[in-house]
C-alpha cells in the first residue's frame, strides 16, 4: 500500500471517529486528495477497484469523486442587473 492511501486511511478514521457503514462520510478535501490520488493511480495503468480498496472506501465512491471533478454539474455564471 502506498504511503498517501495508508495517510488518507489514517485521516478518514480521525474523521469519522468510529461510524460506519452509511454514517461515514467524506470532506471535500478527502475527496480531493481521493482524486487526485486516483487520477495518478489510473495513468500508470492500475483500477479504480484496486485504488479504492487501497483507500479503504467503495468503488463506486472514488468513480463518483472522479467523474464529479472532471465535469461539474454546474457552471458559474455572471449575474448582471437589468435597468
């Protein structure tokens, strides 16, 4: 296991202090080292399977997490006001 998956591990567990299952949940910014992380994984040929179980969370997780940082679901706009 590399050594930023085993860090990761140990700052989702201080984060979640003990819940599971459902009851976990993710900052924005282990989402973003997830990504990240992943992203570097993947270029040197490795799953999205093997990087999430290295980070200790679902598949599908790290999937969404990557998919959502490549095209966000909304774009900012400028609001202008009509006189």
């Amino acid at each position: 296991m590399n050594e930023r998956a085993r860090r990761f591990r140990q700052v989702a567990r201080a984060e979640n202090r003990g819940r599971t299952g459902r009851a976990i949940r993710y900052s924005e910014r282990l989402r973003e080292a997830a990504v990240t992380f992943a992203r570097r994984e993947v270029s040197h040929g490795r799953s999205l399977s093997a990087i999430a179980r290295d980070l200790g969370v679902a598949p599908n997780n790290v999937a969404r997490w990557v998919r959502s940082a490549r095209s966000p679901r909304f774009e900012k706009v400028a609001v202008t006001r009509e006189v």
